[in-house]
C-alpha cells in the first residue's frame, strides 16, 4: 500500500510570504514606488519649532585635590562653591552617624556627626576628589554661591599625608584650591596651607 501524497501547502504558503515581507509597522519591504531619499544632514529647525536645547558646561572646579592623600583630625569643614556636591560625599549610615542638612542665607550646610559617645565610635569619613577625609567629632560641608575656592580645615590633632610621604601636622591645617573654569594638571604639592599649627 503507498501512502497517499500530502496536499500542496501553495495556497497557505503564499499569504505567510506577503506577510513576512511586511516591515514591523505595516510597510511592504517590496514597493512599487520610487524609493525614499537617503537621509542627509540634520538641516536648520523650521520657524517656530522648538530649538535643541542648551549645551551644558561643566561646573567651574579646583585641581587641588586630584592628587592621592589623607586627612584626619578631631573636626573637619570643607567650603566651596555649588559643585561641591559633584565631587564631595560623606558617609552614609543612619545607624552610626547623624547627619543634618539646613539651607543658609547663601546656600546649604550639611553636618555629620557621631550618634550617640564612646571610645569606640567609628570615624566620620568623606571623600573630596582623591582625598579621604577622616574626623572624629565632626565633619561639616557649606555650600556657598559665588565662591572662588573650595577651603578645607581640619581641627584638632591634624595629620595631612599624600602617597609620596609629605606630611603636615597641626592643631589646624587649612588648605585653598582656587576654582578655575577648565582643570589643570594635577600639582605635586598639596594645596596651599597657609594657617598651620594654630
């Protein structure tokens, strides 16, 4: 007995083709018209459209502490202008550390201390570009408009060193970087430090 032949799937087969020739919005790959021009340069927007919006410039920043170190010290106060925030953090945990933040008449102040006393209570840390900052007590950020420099003061035991084995001590150490528009090299000398050992 031979088996008996299949029907010829031609007429399901043929609307399947059409249909995977179809682009995803509904389009025919196959077209009878003349084609599309090619797109070309993006041309100047039409009257009364909407205009691409602005370049963003980079915030004005200080080099000053590009260069790899450490600061610890009983308290610690970082001043500068608004991009502060765009390369200074603090420690974040709400169970060890408090921290307060209050608008001033020219800006913000953020505050962290230790929650609660004792001898072991961790240290309070902050980064500021490729500075650690370490306190005990304290550590306090003031954002301030119209600054020209970002100023960090360290109280209390102070104790500044870099990756290269410069060191600073003092009761006070107080260090400038001047902001400037587009940042420089990196200095191989920490920043200026004018008020040491008060």
């Amino acid at each position: 007995m031979n088996p008996r032949p299949l029907p010829r799937p031609l007429p399901l087969l043929l609307p399947l083709l059409l249909l995977a020739c179809a682009a995803p919005a509904g389009d025919s790959k196959a077209s009878s018209g003349p084609p599309e021009p090619a797109p070309g340069p993006p041309s100047d927007p039409a009257p009364g459209s909407p205009a691409p919006p602005p370049r963003v410039l980079p915030t004005p920043w200080t080099d000053a502490f590009v260069v790899r170190a450490i600061l610890l010290a009983d308290s610690i106060t970082i001043e500068g202008p608004a991009g502060l925030v765009e390369h200074c953090v603090m420690t974040l945990d709400d169970h060890l550390f408090e921290r307060t933040e209050r608008p001033t008449a020219d800006g913000l102040q953020l505050v962290l201390k230790p929650r609660g006393s004792g001898a072991a209570q961790p240290l309070l840390r902050a980064q500021i570009d490729a500075w650690s900052l370490a306190a005990y007590e304290e550590i306090r950020m003031d954002l301030r408009a119209g600054l020209k420099q970002v100023t960090v003061t360290a109280r209390g035991n102070a104790l500044w060193q870099d990756t290269d084995g410069n060191e600073r001590r003092g009761a006070q150490l107080v260090f400038h970087g001047p902001v400037e528009m587009a940042p420089g090299p990196p200095a191989s000398s920490p920043p200026e430090s004018p008020s040491e050992g008060r």
